[in-house]
C-alpha cells in the first residue's frame, strides 16, 4: 500500500514543520550529491529555513564563489556590480564624516577659522564653553575620588564650610592642619576628641 499524497500547503505545526524540513533537506542533498557523482555535476545549493538557520552543499572541488562566477558567464550578468555601486556610495558617505570630523576638530584647536562665519564661531565658542565646563565638572570629581583613596579612613572632614579635601589634594601631600570646633571648647581644657584634621 503506498503514502497518500499530501497536499503542498505550509505545515502549521512547528514541531512537524522542522521535521519535515530537515527530512526534505537531507533527501535534496543527497541528490545533489548523486548527481555530482553521476553525472559530474558542478552543484551549489543554499537553504534558509525559517528560523534563520544556514545549510549548504556545495560539489568537491569547487566553492560557492566559482559556481557564481560559472552562473554570471553562463548568463552574462554581473551579480556583484550593483553590490559594488552600493560599497561605493557608503564610502562616499564615510569620506564625507569623516572629512566633517577632521574640520571640527581643527576648529576645535583653533585652526581654518576664517572661513566661518559669525554664526559658526559664535557655536563654536558655545560648545567650547559647554566642553570646559564638563572638563571641570569631571576634574573636580576625579579630584574627590584622588583624595578619597588617599584618605582611606576618612580623616579629611570636608563637612560643613571647609575646602579640606580640595586643599588636600592640591597640596604637598603632607601639609595638614587643625581646626578646633566651637562646641568642643570646654573651660577645663581641650582634649584629643576636639581636634579634627582639615
């Protein structure tokens, strides 16, 4: 008793669809290898299945690349020329940034101003104004963490209206100094605990 035909419409199952895909792909290759034996065959076959997954076969002693290059001679088209005209427009676009970029950033070091207008420079000087300000933003913050490393039991009170950690960090390393806090003075004296380093 034979299989009864089935109809040829998309497997809704996934399950069911996979494995028919891969059963069906196994059976093509081994044709494809057949008939490279049989009949000396150049073959290339490329399959994509629906969940991106790359399968090839491709005859011995030839790669993917010569079975196109034998296809574009067998039908004389070029496959690659419009490739081509693509990577060249792209590096057209990056010539472009980049050349963009190089003029900014002489600019930036105060050369090829005079061709600029007033409004340029005035931009220019803005975001040169924007730029200082983040690098002093970012320098006091490395300048806090320097002096937190250097000070590791936190021995720098930069508490209320002192600018210890700042004169820390811009001193000699080895200067330091007392402040005596108004509600520690006692009439008896001044002990160790009223000190505090600044």
């Amino acid at each position: 008793m034979g299989r009864g035909k089935i109809e040829i419409k998309k497997i809704e199952n996934p399950t069911n669809r996979q494995v028919t895909y891969s059963k069906r792909r196994n059976g093509i290759f081994k044709k494809a290898q057949e008939l490279t034996v049989l009949c000396d065959a150049t073959i290339s076959l490329i399959m994509i299945s629906n969940n991106q997954k790359l399968h090839e076969y491709t005859s011995p002693n030839t790669t993917t690349k010569k079975v196109y290059d034998m296809y574009q001679r067998a039908m004389g088209v070029d496959l690659w020329h419009s490739h081509y005209e693509k990577m060249q427009e792209n590096l057209k676009k990056l010539k472009k940034i980049n050349d963009k970029l190089r003029s900014d950033i002489r600019h930036r070091m105060g050369e090829d101003l005079d061709d600029l207008s007033i409004g340029e420079l005035k931009s220019l000087q803005q975001n040169m104004i924007e730029a200082k300000e983040k690098i002093r933003v970012r320098r006091v913050k490395s300048l806090e963490q320097e002096a937190k490393m250097e000070d590791p039991y936190g021995l720098v009170d930069n508490g209320e209206d002192y600018e210890s950690a700042v004169a820390f960090v811009n001193g000699p390393g080895n200067n330091c100094s007392y402040r005596l806090h108004h509600e520690n003075v006692h009439q008896a004296g001044y002990g160790i605990q009223d000190l505090r380093l600044s």
